[in-house]
C-alpha cells in the first residue's frame, strides 16, 4: 500500500487544475477508498501503540513494586541477622559478614544549629561540615555525632 502523500497526489492529479473538474472518476473512487483504508490503519496502529505503551507502563509498576517487596524482605533478613550475629563477624567459604561502627551527624534541634553550618542552596544543616567541626574538637549547638553500627554482607 502507498504512503498516504502518493495517495493525496494522485487524487489532486485526477483533477483538472484549470477547471477543477474531475478527469478520471474511477481513479478517484478507488483512490478514495484506498485512502480511507490508509488512514484506518494508520489510526488503528496509533491505537495499538497507545495500548502497548500503557501494558508496558503497567508492567515497569509490577516490576518496581516486586522489586521494593524483595529489597524489603532482604532489609528485614538483614537486620533478623544482625540481631543473631550480636555484632560478631561470621566467615565461612560462602559468604562473610562484618560489622562497621562509623560516626554519623544527628541533628537534634535543627533550629539551633548555626548559619555558618547551613546549606547555603538548601535551608538544612550540613552534615558534613558539622562532623568534620565536631570531629576538629567545636561545639555544635543542635548536633552530635553518634556511632552508626552496619552490617555488611559479601
């Protein structure tokens, strides 16, 4: 089947373009009638395509949500662990499990922490200025420094 311009082309040259009238009348019907079935598949295909897109967009929902399930249930397995390992470290020739202990900034009371340790972009305290304040031996209104314990699993 032709493209839908070769098709307007040739109805526009079965026209006189002096006069306007029609030259050739059975060019024009069966043209008509082949531009017509052009154009319902060109719809129909945008009507398919539409539709594959909204499979395609439900099925990435199905995915995201099947793979929050999984990260979740592996949080949930991982801290079961920690519990059980009481901050021992497990090895065997399979896997091996470690505990970390790394300071982390906690912001108590964000409404007093000093301007110079703000986000100039963000209004929220920057925490890595903050640490590496506390950490040079300053005082921190509104933050402190506190051991995060993590376990890591390889």
């Amino acid at each position: 089947m032709r493209p839908l311009y070769e098709i307007d082309e040739a109805i526009e040259n079965c026209f006189d373009p002096e006069t306007g009238e029609c030259i050739n009348e059975e060019d024009f019907e069966s043209l008509q009638i082949e531009r017509e079935k052009k154009i319902e598949g060109v719809l129909l295909l945008y009507k398919n395509l539409t539709a594959e897109a909204e499979m395609l967009k439900t099925e990435e929902r199905n995915i995201t949500d099947r793979r929050r399930a999984v990260e979740k249930r592996a949080d949930g397995v991982k801290g079961y662990l920690a519990g059980a390992l009481e901050g021992k470290p497990y090895k065997s020739a399979k896997v091996t499990a470690r505990f970390y202990c790394r300071p982390r900034v906690e912001i108590l009371e964000p409404w007093r922490i000093p301007k110079e340790y703000m986000r100039k972009r963000d209004p929220e305290p920057d925490k890595t200025a903050i640490s590496k304040a506390i950490k040079a031996g300053k005082t921190v209104d509104g933050a402190q420094l506190v051991d995060s314990v993590s376990l890591s699993i390889k």
